[in-house]
C-alpha cells in the first residue's frame, strides 16, 4: 500500500503488537507517510476523513461486526473504501473466533446500510484456507 501511495499517503497502522509494528519502521522513507499506533484496533480512536480502511484477517476478530463497520464508515471520505481481506469460512476455530465469510459480509454491509460488497478477488490464505478480498465504497454520509 505504502508502494501504491508513495510520498502522498499517510498510512495509519494500529495493532496491539509490539512485535508486528516494529516490522514497520524499516519502511523505506521516500514512502507514504506511516504511524504506528500500539493499540487493539477495537478499542483505537477512529480517525476522521480517511480516504479508506483496509482490514487484513481481522474483521473475523470482531465480536461485534455491525458496530464495528458502523463506527469505522463515519471515519472514510464520501467514495472512501472499506477493503477486507478475510477467511471465507462459516465455521470458527480459537484463530477465528467470530468468522465472515462472503455472504455474512454481504448480510453485515446490508445492516450498515452499506452497499452490497464487490469481490475483487477469491484465493487462498498461506494456510491453505480460502480467502477473498472485498471491496465496500462508502456513500456519502454527511449530507
């Protein structure tokens, strides 16, 4: 993502391991703008007018998915992008506690009052899983 913004980005990374942000700083510079926030993505300030969201295996996390997306679509710009990249599985595991798949996703948009997502992309996950890659594009919510 850094790669795609280049200098013109500000990525804002929050995860509550240490270890995983650390793996950040050594971002080359001329890339997009990066802060690190050591936080449980849950429980970190929403940020305001981002341009979009991206939630790498994380949203089946989430032990609330429709507050969660609620909150998180009030922070992204009108035409912003809420992008997921998830297990497309039905069944949990300690690993994935609170699983979406594509067509609970589709259900969970539809709660939010949120478009139907695009699926850019099924394959699988370097565990072998199936996953996929969606796309929601925010309407605009302050008008």
């Amino acid at each position: 993502m850094a790669n795609i913004l280049a200098d013109s980005g500000h990525i804002h990374v929050v995860d509550k391991s240490k270890k995983k942000l650390a793996a950040f700083k050594t971002m080359p510079k001329d890339l997009a703008k990066i802060s690190l926030h050591n936080k449980d993505f849950l429980a970190a300030k929403l940020f305001d007018d981002l341009d979009g969201i991206f939630l790498p295996y994380s949203l089946h996390s989430v032990p609330n998915p429709i507050k969660f997306l609620g909150q998180a679509m009030l922070s992204i710009k009108a035409n912003g992008k809420i992008l997921i990249l998830d297990y497309n599985s039905r069944r949990g595991n300690p690993w994935i506690k609170y699983p979406v798949d594509i067509k609970r996703l589709k259900y969970l948009a539809k709660q939010v009052d949120l478009p139907e997502p695009k699926i850019i992309q099924k394959s699988k996950s370097r565990f072998g899983r199936k996953s996929y890659l969606a796309e929601i594009t925010i309407p605009n919510l302050r008008s």
